[in-house]
C-alpha cells in the first residue's frame, strides 16, 4: 500500500471517528429534554400531565367514581424552609377539577429561592394525574420569615378507568421536594 493510500485511509477514519465524537455530543444533548418528552408522554416514573386548555378539544367528562389523593412534601437539607401540605388527603372525583394547598416558610435570615420537583405514584397514574396550575412551574423566592400558600389545581383524567393497569387505584400520592436554586451561595 502507497502511503497515499495509506494518508487517504487514515483521513477518512479520521473523519469517521469525528463525525461519531459530534454525533454522541448531540445525543449527550438531546438526552435530557427527549427523555423528558418521554416522561410525560407515558407518564413515565410518575411524571404528571400539564393541562394545556388550548390544545384539549373538549373539557374532560366528570365520574362518579372518586380516588384519594395523598399529598407529600419533603425539603432538601439544603434549603431550610418549612413546606408542608395544608391538608395531607383529599377524596376527589375523578375528572373534576380540585385544589389543594401547600405552605412554604423560609426559616432563615435572608431571601432564598427553591424551586419544587415532583412526582406521582404509583406510576400508571402518573399520565392521569393532570396538574392546570401549580408553584412547581415556576421557581419560588421567599423573604426571610415569609409564608406562602401555594396552589396545586389538578384534576384525575377519566381515562384512568379505560387503563387496565390502572383502573383499580384506589389511592394517588402526589409527592413534592423543594431544592434550593443554585445561586452559588449556600443557604444558611
């Protein structure tokens, strides 16, 4: 072999080994939002549903049927606020809309932002919980000593009772962390 084929060869693994390096980038970055994509979708690993009132077409029928909604929170050690739910179990009918409340309290001496991460369990509910309004779209800044009451809108899609893995469910929690936003100061 010449050592222009050999050149010529080494360029084009080159530019195999480059286009393979870019393409794993790419997908380093796609990762997230398309597995996000995928969660919601599914209602994978409990991940809820956003109304959007645009794109449904219709309002969702209402059931007799009802299920019971636990409500869950927890503070990462991190963050010190106070967070806790209002009232930690309501019966609620399914396709009807529903609120319930949750209170923040910051507890230290200067203004901190957290923001909330949640889920829904068991799974299977997780594409039937739909959540119209929440504090968890949005990060949440609290004075020092302030209190917050936070509204969770929400309702239990009707076609959980069309799902043969999740027709029978009696009981929903809904389950929220709040985190501290990174500002690159620790919270005191």
């Amino acid at each position: 072999m010449t050592s222009d084929a050999i050149r010529r060869k080494n360029k084009r693994l080159a530019l195999v080994a480059a286009t393979i390096a870019v393409a794993m980038v790419g997908l380093g970055f796609a990762a997230v939002p398309l597995y996000n994509l995928f969660c919601r979708v599914t209602g994978y690993g409990g991940t809820t549903q956003r109304y959007d009132p645009v794109a449904a077409a219709e309002e969702p029928k209402v059931l007799s049927d009802t299920v019971s909604v636990r409500f869950d929170a927890n503070v990462s050690p991190k963050l010190p606020w106070k967070f806790y739910p209002e009232h930690p179990r309501d019966t609620v009918t399914i396709g009807a809309r529903d609120m319930t409340i949750f209170i923040a309290r910051n507890e230290s001496s200067r203004p901190i932002t957290g923001t909330a991460a949640f889920n829904v369990t068991p799974d299977q509910a997780g594409k039937y919980f739909t959540k119209i309004q929440c504090f968890c779209f949005t990060q949440q800044t609290l004075q020092p000593g302030e209190q917050v009451r936070m509204p969770v809108l929400f309702f239990v899609d009707p076609k959980i009772k069309e799902d043969v893995d999740a027709r029978d469910i009696q009981e929903i929690t809904l389950s929220y962390t709040f985190y501290p936003v990174d500002d690159g100061k620790k919270a005191s």
